[in-house]
C-alpha cells in the first residue's frame, strides 16, 4: 500500500449534500463553458479558408504522394507533424515525447472517416524508420509519411507540433485551421478533431453556414467495424439515442 501523503492545504471535507450543492454550482460553470465552447466553435466554421497554391509531395508506404492523396478521397484532411528524425530526443528508437504522447491519444478513424474526414501524420524519418516504429508502439492505424519539402516550414510545423486541417473542392485543396502548442493538449478524440475542421460534427444542433453537411447527432454513431457509406442509422440505436436526448433534454430544465 503506498504510504504518500496528501499534499498540505486539501479543500475541506464535508457531507454528501454540501458536496453536491458544491457539485451543482460548478455544474452550471461548467455548462455555460460548453455553451461558449460550442459559440467559439461556431465562429471557426466562419472562419476564412487560404487556397494551397503549391504542390506538396511525400514519401508513403507504396511509394511518392502528394497532399491531395493524403484525404484518400475523403474531402476533409487533418495532417499532424510528428517528430521523428535525427536530431530530435529518442531518434531512432523513439519519436519525441510529446508527440508520441499525442499519438496513444489517437482514437479508431473509422469514425472521422465516416464523417468524410482523414487524419494522417508526416514526420522527415524515411519510411522504414516510421514503418518500424508504428509497429512497436502500436500506431499500425494512423496513416504516417515522410516530409520530402517545404510542407513543415510553409504550414507552421517546422520547428514545433501541430495539427493543420483542410478541405478540398475537387483536386483543389484549402487550409482551414491550425492548432499548435496548448491546443495539441486536448486532440485525439473524434470530436476534437471534428471540431477543427471547417465542417465540424456535421449535427443539425451545430450553428454552421448554410448548406453544411448536417445530419441528426448521435444517430451516425456506429461499431467502428460496421459503419456503411449512405446506410440510413440503425432503427434501435435511434430508439435508444432519442431516449437518452430526452433524459439529457430532462436534467437540463
């Protein structure tokens, strides 16, 4: 049994009904947080894109690709610069700390993938290295290439971390956000990485500009082995998702 010790100046110890009258006052903090979480996030989906003029090109699995390969068809591309290269801590037998920290967070794609979006990663390692290590530290499923230009020093990521998403119309390809710093702290969840695209949760609740992709929320969710392009929700999840809105709807009267 560990014998550590509390730190000094612990908040006070009181019964169950004080500790949750204490609970409810920070609930409704915490709900009015969400509410201009969701507002801000409204803003970003306003937010202007900037055309991706040049022509990027890196090295994958199967060989040379360029950026627009990287959606793998899907229209929405979130790319995260990794470092893995000589010169950073840990290389070879490691990528940094930090980003590998970033990578164990990274939940199944079949879900951003069904919301028409691709999450890949791009360090300046050579294939082999970055073939080796996702295999030793369990990171098969994440998409990752190798930096052959200037895509880290055009895109704000040749020096530190970052997530930069895009969208493309065709075979033209738009910037539209980028998150670096404090921000990589709360990536890896579908929903953080949806919320940074400019089509976001793609949910009729979401204040979007006119016309967005938007469909009912939760009614999308599936297994992430069973999702089926343009398969309408299945019609018991629906029954138990509306019966869980409702309870949702209910506690916040």
């Amino acid at each position: 049994m560990s014998t550590t010790q509390l730190p000094p100046n612990t908040p006070s110890i009181v019964s169950a009904q004080e500790w949750e009258a204490a609970r409810e006052r920070m609930l409704a903090k915490e709900k009015a947080h969400t509410r201009a979480r969701d507002a801000l996030m409204a803003e970003r989906r306003q937010m202007p894109w900037v055309a991706v003029e040049n022509k990027y090109f890196f090295d994958g699995p199967k060989g040379r690709v360029s950026l627009l390969d990287l959606f793998e068809g899907r229209r929405q591309l979130i790319v995260y610069r990794a470092f893995f290269e000589p010169g950073v801590h840990g290389w070879p037998q490691h990528a940094c700390i930090g980003c590998s920290m970033v990578a164990d967070q990274v939940s199944h794609l079949s879900h951003l993938h069904a919301r028409d979006t691709t999450l890949a990663y791009a360090s300046r390692a050579p294939q082999a290295d970055i073939k080796r290590l996702k295999s030793q530290m369990g990171w098969q499923h994440i998409p990752w290439y190798t930096i052959t230009d200037r895509f880290d020093a055009d895109f704000g990521v040749a020096e530190w971390h970052g997530h930069n998403a895009f969208i493309r119309d065709g075979d033209r390809i738009f910037r539209t956000y980028f998150i670096n710093s404090r921000g990589d702290e709360s990536i890896g969840t579908v929903w953080s990485f949806l919320d940074m695209t400019a089509l976001g949760r793609q949910e009729e609740w979401e204040k979007s500009p006119q016309g967005y992709p938007q469909s009912r929320p939760y009614k999308w969710w599936n297994w992430h082995d069973s999702y089926v392009a343009e398969a309408p929700p299945d019609p018991k999840w629906v029954e138990v998702s509306d019966a869980g809105e409702a309870a949702m709807r209910s506690r916040d009267t």
